[in-house]
C-alpha cells in the first residue's frame, strides 16, 4: 500500500461512518477502502483485485466500472448546465424521460430525486394525496410485504418487512399494513406451483378485506424480493395479485430499485410478469452508481389527478427534491442504457444468468449445505441450511464464513439481510450485466471451494 492510501485508510478510519458495519472490530483491523474499479474487477488499498459479483456490494453498477463515455457525459452536462430545480426542465432530464418512458409501455411520467428510499417515499406521498383528494381522506393504508425491502427513511422502514432493519427505530409510520410473503421454498400453505401463487395473493386479499377495501390505497411491492433472500414469485402469482387490485380500486407500485434498468433480463422486472402498475420506482442500475439519480414513475392517469382543478392551490404535487434537478444523474442514465442496448445486455444478462442458475445447481447437487437456489436473470441466491429436511438455516458466522473465504479467493459475494433472527442465509449474486461465461464459472468455483473450506 502507497504512503498515500496508508494516509486514506486513516481518515477513513478516524472520520468515515460506514453504512450497515459494525466499527468495533476497525479498532485493531483496518476498513476495506475500494481503490479502482474496470469492467467487472474492483482492487482494494493492498492492491489485490476482485471480481465483484455484486455490482458494488448492493447490485447497483449494471454496465461494470470504468466507463469513461459515462464520465464524458456527466463532464459535458455539467459543464453547460449543472442544475437547476426541477420546478423547471433541463435538456438531459427531458430526454432521459423520454427515452425511459419508451421502455414503459403504459407509463407517462417521470418525477426525478436521487436515491431508491426516495422515490418510494414520492410515490406514498403521491398515493396519500390521491387518498385526500378522491376518497374523502379514506384509502391512506398502504400494504407492504413481509421480507421486502423499500429504504432507510422513515416511511420506507415502515413499509420494512425485515423486522430486525427496524428494531431500535420507532416507532414507525402509522397505515403501513404488512402482507405475507410469498416464497415457495418456505411454504405457509401445503400447496405447489400456481396453487401455491394464488394461495400466497388470496393472503394479500384477506389483510385488504380485514384493513377494509375502502382503507387501503396502494400495494407496494419488489417483483423479485431481494435482500429479504432473492425470492422468486410463484406461478401465477402477479395475475391474482393485479386481479385483487383492480378489485378494490388498488393502486400497484413496483419497487424496481434492484430489479430495474436490465438486472433481471427485461428493462423492468415487473415486464416479466405482464403487469400494469401504477408506480414504478428506480435507482441503483438507472445510472449504474456514475451519478445520484432515482425516478418514481407513474401513469397520465395518475398524473391527470394532480391537474384536475387549476384553482385549487393544493391541487399538485407538493414536493421537491433539490438534487431531483441535478443533470449528472439523466445525462448519466441516457449513456447507461445506451451501452446496455449497444452491447446486448438484456440478452447476455438472460444467457449468463441462466449459466449461474445452473452452475448453482450442480453445486446443489454437490453441496447439502445448498437448500434451494433461485433467481431471475443476474440475480440469484442459493440458500444455505445445515439440515435440508428441516430448513434449518445456517449461522451467521458460517454465512459470514463462505463470504470471506470467497474473497480470500477474489470474489466478492452477498449475503441476504435479517429478515428474522436466523434467516440471514441466502448467498446473492449480481455482478454487472457485462459478465462472461468464463466470469460466471470463476465465480461458482469460488463459491464451490468456499464451501468446502468452511462445511467440509
Ligand atoms: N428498494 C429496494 C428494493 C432496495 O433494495 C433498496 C436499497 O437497497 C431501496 C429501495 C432503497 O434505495 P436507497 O438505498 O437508494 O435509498
């Protein structure tokens, strides 16, 4: 290490507070600092190179490190106009939107802030003005579901269902009403398959029916659960959930913070699926971590509501976000989408995904220790269990164990968040779209022997 990173590592360590990190152990041993990163490789301040397989730790740079276009982009917008509040236009912020919404059939309008807790808080602000305006107050409970995750501010924590995220935090915002998950792997209901899917969207409807239909405003969920365990949706599933919507005059909002901008082989993950939402929301791959950039995007319908009564002087979205105006994040996002269309990352991200999912699976047949494996696209998870008959989850420190000896072996992985104590135990995956074959089998080898080392 240079006399310079040395310098680095001390700052750090007198003066960073890092994000979800314990800062105990740093007293005797030092943080890791991220140096450089290019392509699919980042390297620490010794040095030593990884292949990062979680895009930034939290699934975010979808077209890898290093992309100089994307810089130039930024250079270029700032340079002319770097900001200016949203209550106004700029050039990149109206053609991001323009070209976002040609990937969003149905969807209209893009309301612009900068981090993924963010845009669902505008979206439950715009779903609880809806509530005041059209329904006379009424219609402000907001359903979330367990496991999902939608952000660290308040309101999201309240739509938080990893209970141990929240522990020590309220209490928490009132009208927040948890629905059951939905994962196969860990059945509440004796059934399989689409049986399964539709049993977990009819729970959905009891807690609307139990809340009262005319209470509850909106639906919020993540298409592919992911810190809450990389969770899958049963067959048949979306179907009966925007049946149950549509039932109950139900407003559907997509968080696609993780799943958006290419991760799972579709623009969006909810476009898997055929659904309509009424919100979407987006963040970590919009830009791929060069610049802040989030949008919570909805329909004219949506939009039509806010304008309908020109001499009512509450009659729009009373909201601003100040870095909601900054250029660097659309002009940053236009060069990210480019790059995924001009280099096929849908299509690999479908091929290598499927590659990782049955690379996952040999290991499964190799490993007891594996439970179950799933994903969509480049992001996958393989859930680790010391008992496969009962489920029963492995440790912390095993979990924490496999994660470091994968680094030791250059690869760096994730791991699930607590949801409940002893379900922190599914192995994420999602490295940047651009992986290769070569890439995907270096990773699962590393993982194959990380399991050896630490299980036997
Ligand atoms: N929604 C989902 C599904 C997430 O995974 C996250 C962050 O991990 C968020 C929202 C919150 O995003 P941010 O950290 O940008 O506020």
């Amino acid at each position: 290490m240079s006399n310079d990173l040395s310098h680095v590592v001390s700052a750090d360590k007198a003066h960073v507070w890092h994000h979800l990190t314990q800062h105990k152990p740093y007293e005797v041993g030092e943080p890791r600092i991220i140096v450089e990163g290019q392509g699919i490789h980042v390297w620490d301040q010794h040095g030593t190179r990884f292949l990062d397989a979680v895009s930034g730790a939290v699934w975010t740079v979808n077209v890898g490190y290093g992309r100089t276009e994307i810089g130039d982009a930024i250079r270029d917008a700032v340079v002319k106009l770097n900001y200016f509040a949203g209550s106004a236009g700029t050039i990149p912020g109206a053609l991001f939107a323009e070209r976002l919404i040609e990937k969003m059939p149905g969807m209209s309008r893009v309301y612009y802030c900068n981090s993924g807790s963010e845009a669902n808080e505008k979206a439950f602000k715009m779903v609880r003005q809806i509530a005041h305006k059209k329904y006379g107050g009424k219609k402000t409970k907001i359903l979330y579901r367990d496991r999902d995750y939608h952000g660290g501010t308040m309101a999201t924590m309240s739509a938080g269902g990893q209970d141990q995220r929240n522990e020590q935090y309220g209490p928490m915002a009132p009208d927040f009403i948890r629905v059951p998950h939905c994962m196969e792997y860990r059945a509440q209901w004796d059934l399989t398959g689409e049986a399964y899917g539709k049993r977990a969207a009819a729970a959905i409807e009891e807690v609307i029916l139990r809340e009262g239909p005319e209470t509850v405003g909106a639906l919020c969920l993540e298409p592919v659960t992911a810190g809450g365990g990389v969770i899958t949706p049963p067959e048949g599933y979306w179907d009966a959930v925007q049946a149950i919507c549509k039932k109950y005059d139900i407003l559907l909002h997509i968080d696609e913070v993780v799943c958006g901008i290419g991760r799972t082989g579709e623009w969006f993950g909810y476009q898997h699926y055929g659904i309509k939402p009424d919100f979407v929301t987006m963040a970590k791959g919009l830009a791929s971590g060069y610049a802040a950039i989030a949008c919570c995007v909805t329909t004219e319908e949506v939009f039509e509501m806010f304008k309908d009564d020109p001499a009512d002087i509450l009659n729009h979205f009373r909201d601003i976000s100040t870095f909601g105006g900054c250029t660097a994040g659309p002009a940053a996002a236009l060069v990210n989408m480019d790059i995924i269309e001009r280099e096929g990352l849908l299509e690999n991200t479908t091929k290598m995904g499927a590659r990782l999912i049955a690379n996952l699976n040999a290991l499964m047949e190799k490993h007891a220790v594996i439970g179950d494996v799933r994903g969509k696209g480049l992001f996958c998870g393989a859930e680790l269990v010391s008992d496969r008959a009962a489920k029963t989850p492995v440790t912390e420190a095993q979990m924490g164990a496999v994660v470091a000896e994968c680094a030791k072996q250059g690869v760096i992985i994730g791991a699930s968040n607590r949801s409940v104590p002893g379900l922190n135990n599914v192995l994420c995956f999602a490295p940047a779209l651009i992986i290769t074959a070569d890439q995907i089998d270096e990773l699962t080898a590393a993982v194959d022997s990380a399991l050896i080392r630490v299980f036997g």
